[in-house]
C-alpha cells in the first residue's frame, strides 16, 4: 500500500491550497518542496530586521461575501489573516502623461471617481464596469459555484483585452488608463485574454487589499492546518522524477534518491518541469510540443528599499508610472529607453500606520538583459553583474525620486533582484513573472487543463486557470474538485 493519498510537489499557494482541501476531505497529503522554505511566492524575507514581500503585493476578493473571502473561509484562515483594505478611493493611482488617476473600490466610486477626469466619458465607464461583471458572472467557480460546463468562458479567452479597451471607447487618455494596472497581469493588449483583465480588475475593485506585515502570514495558516489535518510537508525535498508502471504514476523521486509512493499525484509547479520528469508514452509528443512551445510571461527587475526611521510616509495605494505615450509597455519593451514603467508600493507592518519601513518598485526586464550570467551561481556572477544591478537600481530610484521627492534621501539600504533572481527562485523560464502567456489568438493553446492522460496525475498552480493569489486559490479547487467531484466540494465550499 502506497504511503499517501495525495503527493503534491511544490509548497507555494498552489500546492498549499491543495494540500489544505485534500487533507480536510479526509486524504493523507505529503507535499514536496524542492526549497528549504515552504511558501513558494508567498515567502517574505528580511533585511536590515524589516519584512519584504516577494511574490505578492495586493490581491483581491477578500472582503465579506467575496470570492476569495469564501475560499479562504472554508480553508480556515481567513479570520486569521492581518489585512489592510487599500485607500477605497484610490487603491491604484495611475500616473500617465504626467497626470494621475485613480482606481476607486466599489462600482459606483469607480465610476464616479474616473468620470471627474472624464466628464464625457460616463457612458463608456459605465459600459465598461457592465462588460467586466458580464464577464465575470461566465466563470463559475470565480462565483464559487460548479461548473457544469454551461458557461462561456472560452469566449473571454478568445477575445483580446486590447480590442475589448478600445471598444469601449475611441478616447485614447481613457483607454490608457483602464489599461494602467497591466502590470499586475503583464499585459500584451493583443495577446492577453480580455478574461484575465476583467477577472482581476473585478476583484480589486470589489476589495483590495494588502498583507500586513507580509504575505506569508498565508502560507503559515495553510501549514498549519495541513499539519492539524494529518499532512506531512518536507522542504528541501526536490522531485527529480515520476516513476511510471502500468499507466500509472507509482512514486516521485527525490534529488536524494528518496522514493515517496502514493495513489494520486499533483504537479503544482511549471508544466514544462512536469513533463521533463517523465518520458512516459501516456504524455503524447503533441501534447509535450504544445506546452513547450507556449510563451512565458515577461520578467521583472525589483529593488526592495529599507527607509531610515519615519522617513518615508505609507502608502496605502499602489503607484503605476508611465515614461511613454502607451501604458503597454511590453509590445513596446525597449532597453534603450529603460525604465518606461514601473509599480511603487510600501508594505504595511503592525508598527506604525504613518511610516512605511519598506517599499517595492518593479519594472519590466527581459531575461536576454542578464543571460549573460545564467551559468554562474548565486554570489558568484562577478563584479559587473554587480555594476549593472546598480546602474539599473539608480535609474529606478531616480525616477521614483522625481514622482516622489525625498524617496531617495529616506533609503538607508536598498536590494534587487533580476530575471536571474527570479528564475532560480521560481523556477519559472526566463523568471517568467506570472508563468505562462495567455494568448487570445490561440486559447487552447495557451490554456492547460488539471487532468493529464496519467489518470493520477493532476496538475495545478498558476499555469492551471490564472496566476495571482485569486487565480491560483480557483485553479486549487478545480485541481480538487478532480479527485472529490466538482459539486460535492463547491457545496462544502459554498457552505463553509
Ligand atoms: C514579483 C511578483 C509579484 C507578484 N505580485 C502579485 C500580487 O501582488 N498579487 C497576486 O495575487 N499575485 C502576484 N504575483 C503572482 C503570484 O505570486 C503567483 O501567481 C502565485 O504565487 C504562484 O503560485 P504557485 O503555487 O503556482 O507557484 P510558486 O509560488 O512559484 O510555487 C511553486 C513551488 O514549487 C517548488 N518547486 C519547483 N520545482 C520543484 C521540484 N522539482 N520539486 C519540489 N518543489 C519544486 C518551488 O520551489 C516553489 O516553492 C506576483 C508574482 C511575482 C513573481
């Protein structure tokens, strides 16, 4: 007998939200963690004694009767996490062409509040808010109710959040700034399904909010509830194989040479990992050739900035400043012209309301920027990968400095990271950002569903459904509801 129902590799909110729902339905869960930090993107980490969060900065539907309040609600945790609801007149001010906009929580307060720049542009904020919830309602389990297969989903899928913009209205400053938060989805106005921006968009206007004190506050509560529930999670365990017999997958193995049996297996790291650890027939060639072929999302360069004591005032919104005439920066992506965007945040802590003690920015890079570096390991790519993280982080500081005046006279240390950082941190390709790029002109494509032809091999994370703490709770759940049935668990969920 197989020691576990369920193994599970990676522990970021993927394998987490999974290993919560299995191990509460009665399952025996082992999760696997190639890092010796459980968390995946939820994992904070500290500098000069402050929290920096690493992979989540703000998310969504978390307020009462909201979707992930639901999910979370039946996780157990919700009550116990610390939040900070954003500025519910401004929780993302959009700063374009030198003037700023802002993102107000609840439809009425968005409205009214774009309409005041917009005065003519009623109308078309109106059109706008009914087309994102028109949308919204297609996706079942984003309304915490089964799929029955009776929705519309795909159609969002195969539409472009570009076209959808621009139907909305011909004035071009609007069209800019519902786009203004694209970096939050790393948006390709051609390629990005109109589905990802509604989904998102909806729910921060619906709730936003911040972690205090740091994002893995979520992964604790889910640990913790696997470990009350019977679960066994193992960090530094990195799978490096799937032993197939009989059409089956019968055990992971470990980098150590350890073997772990079960009868079901969950995957919730990148596809493309997935596969490379079994050549079993059952995965067919064209099915391998799709997943490969698929785009990653763009990567991110970061600088994680320490302020001296009451230096620097919290802010509880986030900054998205644009250089150009377009907010989609990525089809516009250039090196030269570097930085053309970037999103600037402080962190909330339990210490003070008015000080912030930390802040983010992050702006795209591509990963052919430091590939250059890509086979030396960690603290030993050499004084100009030094040079060039520098160089960058001051272009950045700048900029931030210009927009806000005393920035950089408030930092007492600053760090970075680099697509390099990102991608021996996620494992991602190129430190893909958010995983694989949705693509409206080829959606089946792009779209990776949770069963694969290993009838116990589950996939799921953020390449399943969406990226995002919202996304990847709902591609949790689907992943579930394969091995629990699709009404039984959303009953349980709805009624938690
Ligand atoms: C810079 C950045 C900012 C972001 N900001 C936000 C935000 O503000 N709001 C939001 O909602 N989302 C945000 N996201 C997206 C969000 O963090 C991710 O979509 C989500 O956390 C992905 O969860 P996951 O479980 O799919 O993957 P991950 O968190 O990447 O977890 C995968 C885990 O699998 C492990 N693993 C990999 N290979 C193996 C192996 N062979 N064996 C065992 N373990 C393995 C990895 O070590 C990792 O721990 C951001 C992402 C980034 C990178």
């Amino acid at each position: 007998m197989p020691k576990y129902d369920v193994v599970i590799i990676g522990s970021g909110l993927g394998g987490l939200f999974c290993g919560n729902i299995l191990s509460k339905e009665g399952m025996s869960v082992c999760i696997l963690e190639k890092q010796k930090h459980l968390g995946g993107n939820l994992q904070t980490f500290k500098r000069d004694g402050k929290i920096f969060d690493t992979g989540i900065h703000y998310v969504g539907g978390l307020g009462e009767g909201q979707n992930l309040n639901q999910y979370f609600k039946y996780a157990g945790i919700v009550d116990r996490l610390n939040l900070e609801r954003l500025n519910m007149d401004a929780f993302d001010k959009i700063n374009f062409q030198d003037k700023t906009y802002s993102y107000a929580q609840a439809y009425d307060n968005f409205i009214e509040t774009l309409a005041q720049e917009f005065p003519n542009e009623k109308e078309a904020l109106i059109k706008y808010t009914n087309e994102i919830k028109k949308i919204c309602n297609e996706f079942p389990l984003y309304n915490v109710r089964p799929n029955l297969g009776k929705d519309n989903e795909h159609m969002y899928y195969e539409r472009s959040v570009g076209d959808f913009i621009r139907s909305i209205t011909p004035n071009k400053i609007l069209q800019n700034v519902l786009a203004g938060n694209n970096l939050s989805y790393a948006g390709v106005p051609g390629k990005t399904p109109v589905a990802i921006h509604a989904l998102i968009t909806n729910s921060l206007i619906e709730g936003a909010y911040r972690f205090e004190d740091g994002s893995h506050q979520v992964a604790d509560l889910l640990i913790e509830s696997i470990q009350s529930n019977g679960g066994t999670l193992m960090p530094d365990c990195e799978v490096v194989k799937l032993n197939v017999k009989g059409g089956k997958v019968v055990s992971a193995e470990l980098k150590n040479g350890e073997i772990i049996e079960s009868e079901q297996f969950i995957s919730a790291i990148h596809p493309t990992l997935t596969l490379a650890m079994t050549n079993s027939k059952l995965l067919r060639k064209s099915y391998r050739k799709r997943i490969h072929e698929i785009d990653e999302t763009i990567s991110v360069f970061a600088i994680y900035v320490s302020f001296k004591p009451d230096s620097f005032k919290y802010l509880n919104y986030n900054y998205y400043h644009f250089n150009e005439g377009s907010v989609w920066s990525i089809p516009n992506y250039n090196p030269e012209r570097w930085p053309q965007e970037y999103l600037f945040l402080t962190l909330p802590t339990s210490k003070s309301k008015k000080y912030a003690e930390t802040a983010t920015a992050m702006t795209y890079m591509k990963y052919e920027e430091v590939k250059q570096w890509e086979n030396s390991g960690i603290g030993s790519r050499g004084s100009d990968y030094e040079e060039f993280k520098k160089y960058k982080a001051e272009l950045l500081i700048d900029q931030i400095n210009k927009q806000y005046p005393g920035f950089k006279s408030g930092i007492l240390n600053y760090y970075t990271s680099t697509p390099l950082s990102m991608k021996s941190y996620t494992g991602t390709r190129n430190g893909s950002i958010y995983g694989i790029q949705h693509n409206s002109n080829e959606p089946l494509k792009t779209r990776i569903a949770p069963r694969t032809k290993i009838p116990n091999l589950l996939l799921s994370g953020q390449n399943v459904n969406i990226h995002g703490v919202l996304g990847v709770t709902i591609g949790s759940v689907l992943t579930c509801t394969e091995l629990l049935g699709m009404e039984y668990l959303l009953d349980k969920i709805k009624k938690s």
